[in-house]
C-alpha cells in the first residue's frame, strides 16, 4: 500500500492508494483511519480495483478544519466528491463503516451519478425522523446517552486525550465481537450506549488484559500515533452535526437509494442492542430498493473490516461482480 497526501477541492486529504482498475471508495468511522481499511485495500488491488481508503476530515493526515459546523455530512460528502476529481476519476463504488456509512448512504442518495454503487458496514439506511436526533436520544438525571455526552465541545475530547492509547484500547475491545454477545440490558460493554455523568464514559469498559487477536500491536501503535497526533476533536465534531444534519436532509428527505447497494454487520455490533434496529434493518428494501444483500458476520463486533477480513472482502468481491 502507498500512502499519499493530495490537495482536492476542498482539503488536503491524505490516502491510502493501490492496484488499478474501477475505483473503490473505503471510508471509516469513529475513533478509525484510513489504516482500518488495510485488509481489503490489499485484497481489492489483488482483485483488480484500485482502492482508495482516505482520513476522513478531522483524521489523521487530512486537514480539520477549525469550526465545529465544518463536520456535517454535506461537507464529507463534498469531500469525496473532490477527492474523485483530484484522483481524476468520475465514478466510484463507496464503501462505509460506521460514520463512514452514514456518508456512504447520504452520497449515494446525493449523488448517484458519481457513486455507482455503494456498500454499508454496520449502519443501516434510516430515514430521517420527525424531530431532532438530539430530542430522541435518552437520559436522566445521572446518566446521558454516548451521543448527547459528545455534545459539549471540549468535554469527551480532554477524556479520550488524557490517554489515546488507552481511549482506543478500551473502545476497540468493547466494542467488538471479544466482548461477547449485544443483548439489550445484560451488562455487556458498550462504549456506545449509556455514559455516566459523573464518570464519563471510559471508566465503565474494561481494561482489557491484551489486544484483541485480529489487531497486532504494530497496526494499533499506527492508530495511537495517528490519534496522538489529531486529537480525537475532529471525529467527535461528527457527533455535534447531527442535529445540523438532520436540518439539512430536509433537502433529500424522501429521497431514495437508487444505486446497487450492499449491507453487512457483525452479529456482536453495538448497534444491535439499540431497541428497534433488527426492524430498521428488515425495512431498508423500502429505503433501498435495489438492496443486494443484508448479512450478519458471525462473531464480529463493530470494527467489522479489521475483525472479519476475509468474510468482509469476500462479501465486496461478490458484490461487485455483480454490479460489473
């Protein structure tokens, strides 16, 4: 893999690039990098595609931008769109994990004519609610939901850069499938559910004893240097857009995913336990009628392409030779 650094449109972005062949669009989610992609870069290259894995804004390499309000899906989405030009390509397949995915779904709503095709990792297609993702979201008096704790600039980010080593080893684990099975109220970890007031949200994971076996302590040391050196502030400026997202999709609301798309998760995502998501999921042909697929990789958590390589790039490789 050749990691490089290009100035598109709207930022200078850095990327990892290898193989030749139809363009395929890897995007991460939060706390990741471009580093997560690194399995199927390879085997999409191996393939015949070019992969394309970038730092999303506020990530690693790429440029994070100072205001908050520059995080929205809309400018993500304006990124990709830049990136294809600098690369001088006009199309791509989009693949997401997490946020990634969430960017993957508004793209190919947006615009088709670039994204031709599209695959999801642990985040369905939802359309957009009544009212405002931070009036749904739960808490009391003691305790807030992990997303209305992301709210306050400065709070989790001065958590998380106490320790980014420790931060990410202790979301990494809690947050795959070593974790154990996600059922709604069995005190499984979850660094994706409720946070603690008083504690925050890293002091209820556990320390886990050693790395989990599908990150070797050499890629986690690139992800820590990677974090160490950006902060986690650009990622959680994701989390403080939703509210501005939500305004703002009232441009496509109603609007569906045309392209062929793709969707996959872990049987052990932390997504799961969210009450009424197997039923958004079972409802997504109705959001995304030319749904391929809809699979769950067993024993697999949330960090889908790094613990399920092979079945993750397996799952793709099917996929695009159906859309070829």
């Amino acid at each position: 893999m050749v990691a490089r650094v290009i100035q598109t449109g709207t930022i200078t972005t850095s990327y990892l690039d290898e193989g030749t062949g139809p363009l395929i669009l890897l995007c991460h989610g939060f706390p990741e990098t471009k580093h997560s992609w690194r399995h199927q870069v390879q085997g999409l290259a191996a393939a015949g595609y070019r992969a394309v894995a970038p730092d999303m804004r506020g990530y690693g390499q790429t440029d994070a931008p100072e205001r908050t309000d520059q995080y929205t899906v809309f400018h993500c989405v304006g990124d990709l769109i830049a990136l294809l030009d600098a690369l001088g390509e006009e199309k791509a397949v989009l693949v997401g994990n997490d946020w990634g995915a969430t960017i993957a779904w508004q793209a190919a709503v947006m615009r088709p004519d670039r994204f031709r095709a599209m695959a999801a990792l642990s985040v369905p297609m939802m359309g957009l609610p009544p009212v405002p993702p931070s009036k749904i979201f739960p808490q009391t008096k003691d305790a807030l939901f992990y997303t209305l704790y992301f709210q306050e600039p400065g709070l989790a980010d001065a958590e998380f850069n106490r320790n980014p080593a420790a931060t990410l080893k202790k979301i990494l684990y809690a947050a795959s499938g070593n974790a154990g099975p996600r059922k709604t109220g069995d005190g499984t970890p979850n660094p994706f559910g409720m946070v603690e007031r008083s504690t925050g949200l890293l002091a209820s994971l556990p320390e886990p004893a050693h790395l989990p076996s599908w990150l070797s302590e050499a890629d986690f040391e690139t992800l820590t240097r990677d974090f160490q050196a950006s902060g986690f502030t650009g990622g959680l400026n994701y989390y403080r857009n939703l509210d501005r997202n939500w305004e703002l999709q009232h441009a496509t609301a109603g609007q569906k995913v045309t392209v062929p798309a793709l969707f996959m998760t872990g049987e052990r995502d932390t997504g799961l336990s969210i009450p009424g998501m197997d039923h958004i999921i079972a409802d997504m042909p109705s959001l995304v009628p030319d749904l391929r697929g809809s699979h769950r990789v067993a024993g697999a958590g949330h960090w889908l392409q790094q613990e399920k390589p092979s079945e993750v790039t397996a799952l793709l490789l099917n996929f695009l030779r159906q859309i070829s």
